[in-house]
C-alpha cells in the first residue's frame, strides 16, 4: 500500500516536472544565452552583458520596440472600450440575436491570422489607405475587441439584474448607475480583456505583416527581419527582457488582487 | 382613511406580448399604511410594486403620488425606496457605503452621513458592521442592511418585494415583526408584495389580494378573511371547504346534501351561489338528519390541531378539530349561521376554481 502510494507521488510530480520542463526550459536557455560572451548558440564562453548593451544601441530595435508599445496601448484601450460598449449591448439583446452576435464575435478569433491579414491588406488597399500606423491599428483593434467582448460576458451574466436598479432608486441616473454600480463589477472583466488585447498586439506577426507599411516596423516584424540575416544574441538579450517584464507583470497583478481583497474588509 | 391617497393606481394596465399583465388596477394607498399586495406568482403584484417603483411604465393608466401624476417621472427621481427580492447590495462596497450610497449622492457632508448610517444600522440591529464586507454577511444581515440603505433616504414609501422569501422560516417571523415595528417607528407608508397569505395577515393594515392582472378584494385582514368576496380568495387566505349551494330563500342554504340556516339574504329564489366554510368552523357531531354525514377518511396530527378529510357522499371536506377520530368512523358536520360564507357566482370565481381544481387534486368538489 506504501509503495503504492510512493509511487502514485513519484509518477504525479515528476509528470507535472516535465510538462513545465518542456513549457521552461526553452525559456531559461535564451535567458541563459542572453549572457553569453560568445555568439555560438551551443558553446558557453563565459557571462557578459555586452548583447544587452548593444541592444539599448540599436535604433532599429528601440524604434520598433516603441511602435509596439504604443500600438498596443492606443489598440487595447480602444478595444476595451468599444468592447465593453458591445458587451452590454449583446447582453441586453433577446436570445436569438444574442446567439448570433456571439458567434459573429467568435468568428474573428477562430478565422486564421493569415486570411485576417490577407483580407485587411486587400480592404486597405481598396479604401486605397497607406498602409502605416492607422492600418496596424484598425487591424489591431478589430482583432482584439473580441477578447473583450468574450472576457466580458461572463461578468455580465453574474450581475444581479436589480443592483442596476437598486442605483436607480437610491437616487442615481442612469449614466451614475453605471459608473458607480455596472462598472466596478464588471471592471475586472474589462481589465483582463484589455490585457489580453495587450498581449496579443504585442505578439501579432501575421496580420501585421500584412497590413504594415515599410516604415513602420513593430517588434516581431523587426525580430523577423533581423533573424533573415542572421540571428543576432541581441534577439536573446530583448526577448529575456520581454519575458522578465510580463513575469513582474503577473506577479504584480496577483499581489495586487490579494491586497484588494483584504482592504475590502478592513475599509471603512 | 384620512384625506388624500400618497399613492394613486387608475386603470393601470401592462400587455406583454398578448399576455395581459394588469387588467386595470385601480387602487388607493394611505400615507402611513402598510398595504400587502397578495397573490399566486404571475398575478401582477411584483408588476404593480414596479410601477409605482418606476421601473415599469404603465401601458395605460395613470399613477399618482401626493396628487401629481407622476407617470414617466425615472425611479430616482420619485419619493419612494425599494427592498428587492435578493437584496441587490453593491458586493463592492462594504457595509457602511452601501448604507451611505444614497446620501452620498445627494452630497450630504460625511460628518452628518457617518451619523446617519450609524443610526440606520442600530435602527436594523447591525451597530458595529460598518467596515463588514456584505458578501461575508448571513441572508437575514444582508437583508437588514438593503431596508438601512433605503430607509435613510427617508423615503415618504418604502416598497417590498417579497423581501423575506429567501429566508428561513424562524428567521423569516423575526423579520415579519421586526418589519413592523420599523413601520410603526418610522411612521411611514409600506407598500410590501407577498405570496404567502400569513405573512399578509400578520403584518399588513390593507390586504390586495390579487389574481390573474385584476384585483380581487381589498380589505383589513379580517374581512379578507373572514368575509372572503369570492372563492379565489376564499381558498387563497387560508383553507376552505369551497362547495356549490342553493339559496331556497332569503337566510336559508341547501349545501352538502342538507339544508341550513344563515345569515345572508338578498339572492334571487333558488340560485346558485359559492359557499366557503373555513375548517375550523366544522363543528362535529353524532351523525343525524340535522348535519351533513361523512366518513373519516384521513387524520393529520398538526400540533395545535387535527386536520380530518372527511368523505361525504364523494365531496371530501376539511375539517380541523381539536379532538381527533378514528379513520373509517362515521361523523356528523354542521356549521353555525355566522359561518356560513356565501357568495356569488361568477365567471371569474368559476375560471379561478377550476384553475385550483386542478394544482389542487380536486379537494374542493365541484358539480
């Protein structure tokens, strides 16, 4: 019965070890390589940090990494706020066009990046709009507002129907109601689609590829044509950079929920 | 009632979809008074209590508040606060802003708020939960800080709607006293919905009973109960013996295979009327030409009382009793004049009775 039971922990933990194994190590040996002295990407020739200085040099690099940020940020708020604004509006619908504005929303997100892509580039061209900026961030906006929507229905469907109405009564109009009552509830719902929005316009090659301009470059798009020529560990040292950012991330938003839900109790 | 109604219904009417919702409510409410809207489910109460809410707009019908229309007037904009069915506190706020929402809103300095809230929450028996978060709260506190977060507002109305159903029973009678005393203590109008026709009797001045979008009787518990107006609410307040009569004359009834004295008069010669006997007015006897003759087909011990099914020739009456007999015994059953409630036939009492004939496996014996 022991051995049994020793063996039941040994096969359990040791199956979870290799499924973050192979999630990981991929990860930590880019990291690892971020700090190498040599540009061999088998052979460790001691530890620098010359490739992250180099990194912090390349204007090339910095500019896209700019671009990015600013296009997923100006994209994400956007899109949760156009997607909140549908969110409510398919909630308060009838069944039956409920049901269709849902699969319509899902539609987007099941359809392949590449046809995405490939129909922006060919509406663009036929609106006759340069491609730039402003293409990027049509395309980044409709293809992340429905994250918020699917992020949001949930929230949505958990409201209790009379708390709306509560606010009402106790003196607020309608707008107020919302601010005061709607939106606090259903805020954590918006703030994961718009992280999520957030992620995804940092992370999207192909749509971008497709509807971006030759002077603007984001970061993946950047990364790719940089690693045509040949893969520099500069790649190595931003991508170690990028992955240690949404690490702090994440942890700062897990640190941040506990604390709300114990100011909660002691607030007065 | 003295002087003008606070609160005026006139020919209120709802249609949703080709369901008529109200059929034209017309009712009175007095400053002061608790008025219990009672009925079965889908009988229009909750529709009614919305729409003096404001959450509802009336098809047609005005409604009137202090003798001003006050049709298409928004919800925070009317002189009234609303108990839902649940509560609907904001989960994310902690007690002492949820009871403070509405002050806040009219921009009432914090010193006088914090004053405020403190007595709402004595008032409701929760001094000390301020800084409390509602969702770690039991169903009876939350439900107590939803009636402090309305009444502070000092609304002129305070409208209930079924706000004691989630509870449990215990909890649910300390509440119904508790409910009152507020009431009484605050001296302001209650306009409270319920399904359950204890409760109604229990705490209300005004009974509405209501049925299917109409109103069926208006009255203080009493009447409603004891001078039923017709078999709907007869069987709805409490259990009745419901059965089909003859008047042969003025004060004189055939019911039950014999014939009776009684107090009521005014009837055409032989017509054909409703007659409600409550079962704790059955009195038993030796069986005899006099009364009404059954077989005991079941007996419910039910603490204060017996509940007897009695078996008269296929009509199977209820009976209570504080002395119990034996199954298969044969009984005697007569009833004092004062008891013997009549009432006229109607179209609407006999849709209501065959709609309770069934729900009910035939208790009350029609023809």
């Amino acid at each position: 019965m022991n051995v049994q039971k020793l063996l039941k922990k040994i096969f359990s933990s040791g199956y979870t070890g290799f499924i973050f194994l192979f999630l990981y190590a991929p990860i930590f040996i880019l990291i690892i390589f971020s700090f190498n002295a040599s540009k061999s990407k088998s052979v460790w020739a001691g530890f620098t940090l010359e490739w992250y200085g180099r990194l912090f040099q390349n204007e090339f690099i910095i500019s896209a990494f700019r671009n990015t940020i600013i296009l997923a940020l100006v994209s994400s708020v956007l899109a949760a706020i156009l997607g909140t604004a549908a969110a409510i509006g398919i909630y308060s619908l009838k069944k039956r066009p409920k049901a269709v504005m849902m699969n319509l929303t899902y539609l987007p997100i099941l359809n392949p990046e590449i046809i995405t892509g490939v129909s922006f580039m060919l509406l663009f061209a036929f609106i006759k709009l340069s491609p730039g900026f402003l293409t990027l961030l049509i395309a980044h906006i409709s293809f992340s507002t429905p994250y918020v929507i699917l992020n949001l229905m949930p929230k949505l469907r958990q409201l209790d129907r009379y708390q709306y109405e509560a606010a009402l009564d106790l003196g607020c109009n309608p707008f107020q109601a919302f601010r005061k009552v709607i939106f606090p509830e259903i805020f954590p719902g918006i703030l994961s689609g718009f992280l999520m929005a957030f992620t995804y316009s940092i992370d999207d090659f192909v749509i971008s590829y497709f509807v971006t301009g030759p002077e603007m470059q984001t970061l993946p798009i950047a990364i790719y044509s940089m690693i045509r020529k040949q893969i520099s560990p500069e790649i190595n040292a931003l991508s170690a950079i990028m992955f240690t950012v949404v690490l702090v991330m994440l942890i700062l938003v897990n640190i941040k929920d506990i604390r709300e839900t114990k100011k909660r109790e002691i607030k007065y | 009632m003295n002087g003008e109604p606070i609160i005026k219904l006139e020919n209120i009417e709802i249609t949703y979809g080709n369901i008529k919702v109200l059929k034209g409510i017309n009712l009175d409410i007095y400053d002061k008074e608790f008025v219990t809207l009672l009925g079965p489910s889908g009988c229009g109460k909750t529709t009614t209590l919305r729409i003096i809410g404001g959450f509802v707009e009336p098809q047609a019908g005005n409604i009137c508040f202090d003798g001003k229309k006050i049709n298409g007037v928004p919800p925070h904009k009317r002189q009234v606060n609303t108990i839902f069915q649940r509560y609907a506190l904001f989960p994310h706020l902690n007690v002492y802003e949820n009871v403070a929402f509405g002050l806040k809103l009219k921009k009432v300095n914090s010193g006088e708020i914090r004053t405020r809230v403190a007595e709402m929450l004595e008032l409701v028996d929760l001094n000390g939960f301020q800084p409390r978060d509602v969702n770690s709260l039991s169903g009876g506190q939350q439900q107590r800080v939803a009636i402090a977060r309305a009444l502070i507002n000092h609304p002129r109305v305070l409208l209930l709607d079924e706000p004691l159903g989630a509870l449990d029973l215990q909890l649910r009678k300390e509440m119904q006293t508790e409910l009152k005393k507020i009431q009484q203590r605050l001296n302001i109008t209650f306009v409270y919905v319920t399904h359950d026709q204890e409760e109604a009797l229990t705490m209300s001045d005004k009974i509405v009973v209501m049925n299917n979008g109409e109103i069926q009787q208006i009255g203080v518990p009493e009447s409603i109960y004891n001078e039923p107006s017709n078999a709907f609410v007869a069987r709805f307040i409490g259990d009745s013996n419901i059965l089909d009569g003859i008047m042969h004359r003025d004060y004189f009834i055939e019911f039950g295979g014999n014939y009776f004295d009684c107090i009521d008069g005014g009837f055409e010669k032989t017509e054909r009327v409703d007659v409600v006997i409550r079962p704790e007015d059955i009195i038993i006897e030796e069986p005899s030409d006099k009364n009404i003759i059954g077989i005991v087909e079941a007996v419910i011990f039910k603490g204060v009382h017996y509940e007897m099914i009695i078996d008269s020739f296929g009509v199977k009456w209820t009976v209570h009793s504080t002395s119990a007999l034996t199954v298969g015994e044969a009984a005697g059953m007569n009833v004092s004049p004062g008891n013997i409630h009549i009432m006229k036939k109607t179209a609407e009492t006999d849709i209501s009775r065959i709609i309770i004939n069934e729900t009910d496996g035939g208790e009350i014996i029609t023809e």
